[in-house]
C-alpha cells in the first residue's frame, strides 16, 4: 500500500477501504507522509466526498491515533455539548453551569477560536488567572469537586486532528461534510464523554450555509456517534446572525454572566435552553425535554447557575471578582458608535462579516499562533426584527483606537440590510435530529 495509489482512488472516485483510511491516518501522525500528499488527499475527499462508512473509519482512525481519555473515575453521567462554530457563540459558558447545578456533570475539552469563530477557551481565558492547561487528573477532580470543568485539548488527544486540521485551514477543505464530522466526533469520542448534545449552525455566519448542508451534517454526526456506541443528539440552529449581543472575548464573558444573572438576550436563552434540556434528558435526569427545560430556568431564578460558573473559575485560578465587577476584565481604549445610513427594519446582518471585524479588531487569530486582544470586540445593539431611524447607534466597536475602529467601520455597516415591511425574528432552532 502506498500513498500515491490511496490518493489516486479518491481522486478518481473510489471508496476507500477501512485498511486505506487507517494506513493514511497512522502514517501522517507517525511523519511516514508528507504534508504535501496529505494536502493532496483532503482536497480529492473535499471534492469526492466520502461515505457515511469512510466517514465513521475516519472518525475512529482519528479518535485512536493518540490517547483515549477514561472518565470513568467520575462520579455521574458525563454529558457534552459541542457547536459547528459560530459568531457570538458563549452557550458553554451559559449552558455549562445550568446543566450543573441541575445535577448534570460537564466534562469538556474545548479549543480556541480561528478566523471569524470564537474559541470557549478564549473567552474563559479572558478572565484574569484563568488557567485551562489542567492535568487529566485536575480535569476529572475538578468534575468530580464542582460538576463541571471546561480545558484545552491535552497534546496527545487526538494528535491526527491536529495536525489535519492546520492543513485544512490553509488548503481551503475546512468545509467539508466528512472532514468536519471526523475533525469534532474524533474529539468527542477520544475525550471520553458518554452522552453527545451537538448544536450544529446553519447561516451566514456558519461552515453550513444551508439548512440541506446542516441537517446532512448532523444526521452523520448522529450516525457517528450511535455507531461509536455513544448516545448523541443535534440540534440545528440559526446563525444568519450573531448570537446575543456580544462578539469578542471578554464582551462574551460579560454577556453569559448577566445571562446567568437572568439577564440574557432571548435568541442566546433559546439556544441554550433547547441544548441543556437535551443533556439533561440524556443524562436520565430529567424525563421531558419542557420539565428539562423547567428545571434550567429554576438554576438561573434561583442563582444556583451563577455560583457554580463562581466555583469553577476560582476552581481554575480565575478572579471571582468578575462576577459583580466587570472592570476586572479591562476595557478597550475607545467604544465607537456605528449609526444607521437608513430608516427601516433589521432584514439581514451577515453575521461572518461581524465575526471577521472582530477578529481584524485583533479579538480573533487569523493563524493558530497569533496572539488575541482579549477587550475588542463588537457589541450588537439592532438585531433583525428591529426598527431603525436614520442615525441611530445600530452596533459598537470596542476597539484599541479611534482608527482601527473607523477601518471596520463601513464593513459593520454593509453587513446590515433594511426592509419597509417588519420581520419577526422566529425561533433560533430549526430541528433536532436523535
């Protein structure tokens, strides 16, 4: 067997056999193929495609290429949420301590941001002395202690997704159906999580831009996860426009702590209701999805949410003070107003556009290594359904200077569209797939 003939017969169509996938996967791991047969690979399987067999051969060949993570040390049924990738996306941070303190334990392996999508482990690491470099043995004590505890991917998780994920990034095969399946269940499966809630976004500001990419895309992951013996659930859900308000790290922190407070906006509440009412019914702790749903709003009014979400970041290091002082997490330099060229309703905001504003800001990495400003960002203040006069503030960019924040500025303006006639906003979810 060797790697010319493999790529060879992706290129001209064929289906690989399972002894191909795992020669291709064993061998770039090991360094015995080259990154530029690798390269040549992705591309014939972003434009060949591959079956839901090839795919579930790809996940596992991923998922073992380095250690499997046991969490059976802890006590509970561990339950997981992971999303596509989206602008605005802080449901971890909202989700995490509400499944919590309704008796759920979250165990979750996440990673940082790339492009125009936000990173959990960034967001979190925007809060002073928040350290997300645990040992396994911290990572399952801290479950274990406090019922949740969110960290990096650990270096030999999972090395094959690594090392293809930073060739996808930069040889334009990022969305692809099979290889964005194989890149998040191999995760989930090698991070050892039981129970799999998937929150898979379809929209402007998604990998999936249709609602047909989406529902393929979860009905595979579901297959993945049921074949690997692992109970997993999708919701398909909106992202044809930021999610809440905030984008950037520490606007996003600010914003799912005034959401645990009861303050949070009604499409980010939605979304993360819908999600932690599946992992609870999941976990057995709940029997419904509406008396799941229940018991979540029952954590926030009584603030049971909130207190965990204070336990786990003094748990990792992190100043509690956030909670009530949000100077703690610095400021940016200058807030500036973008204001509205037209009258008339919010139809549309390109929410990728957003995403990549925030990242010009320097609130996102245009490659892996580049550093982040943890305080730029743009705060949404007109979302779609809303009336617009001519002139009033629509969004705010928190940005180091006056200038980087005029740069983006007709960028945030073109990416809103105006309608006469009103929109309603609709339901942020679109379905769920088990």
């Amino acid at each position: 067997m060797n790697m010319y003939d493999v790529i060879l017969k992706k290129r001209n169509g064929g289906e690989l056999s399972t002894n191909e996938i795992n020669y291709v996967v064993e061998g770039y791991v090991k360094g015995e193929i080259p990154d530029y047969q690798m390269s040549a690979f992705l591309m014939a399987v972003y434009f060949q495609k591959m079956n839901k067999r090839e795919t579930v051969d790809l996940t596992m060949a991923m998922a073992h290429s380095g250690a499997m993570l046991d969490l059976s040390n802890i006590n509970g049924v561990t339950v997981d949420k992971h999303s596509t990738g989206g602008v605005g996306d802080k449901t971890t941070l909202v989700v995490g301590p509400m499944i919590t303190a309704a008796g759920g334990k979250l165990a979750k392996m996440s990673g940082r941001g790339l492009g125009h999508t936000g990173g959990t482990i960034d967001k979190l690491e925007s809060i002073p002395g928040f350290k997300t470099d645990l040992s396994i043995e911290e990572f399952i004590d801290n479950v274990n202690k406090y019922g949740m505890a969110v960290a990096g991917q650990t270096s030999n998780l999972d090395p094959a997704d690594k090392m293809i994920y930073a060739l996808r990034d930069v040889t334009a095969t990022v969305d692809s159906t099979a290889l964005i399946a194989s890149s998040i269940m191999s995760k989930k499966l090698a991070s050892g999580t039981e129970k799999i809630v998937l929150d898979i976004k379809t929209g402007s500001g998604a990998f999936m831009k249709t609602e047909k990419e989406a529902r393929e895309l979860a009905e595979l992951m579901v297959g993945i996860g049921k074949d690997a013996g692992r109970k997993t659930v999708a919701v398909i859900s909106k992202m044809d426009q930021p999610l809440g308000r905030a984008v950037g790290n520490s606007l996003e922190v600010k914003e799912a702590i005034e959401s645990l407070k009861g303050n949070g906006p009604d499409d980010l509440m939605e979304l993360c209701y819908t999600l932690g009412a599946n992992m609870l019914v999941m976990a057995g702790i709940s029997k419904y999805i509406a008396e799941a749903k229940d018991r979540l709003e029952m954590t926030i009014r009584d603030g049971s949410a909130l207190e965990i979400f204070r336990s786990v970041v003094k748990a990792q290091g992190g100043d509690t003070g956030v909670i009530n002082d949000y100077s703690v997490l610095g400021e940016a330099a200058e807030i500036y107003q973008v204001k509205a060229k037209k009258s008339g309703y919010v139809s549309k905001i390109n929410a990728k556009e957003i995403g990549m504003c925030s990242m010009l800001l320097g609130g996102g990495r245009k490659e892996k290594n580049d550093n982040i400003d943890f305080v730029v960002g743009i705060y949404i203040l007109k979302k779609i359904g809303d009336y617009v006069e001519e002139n009033d503030v629509i969004a705010e960019i928190h940005s180091e200077s006056k200038e980087s924040a005029k740069a983006i500025e007709d960028r945030i303006l073109a990416s809103y569209e105006f309608s006469a006639e009103k929109i309603e906003r609709g339901s942020v979810i679109i379905d769920t797939i088990v």
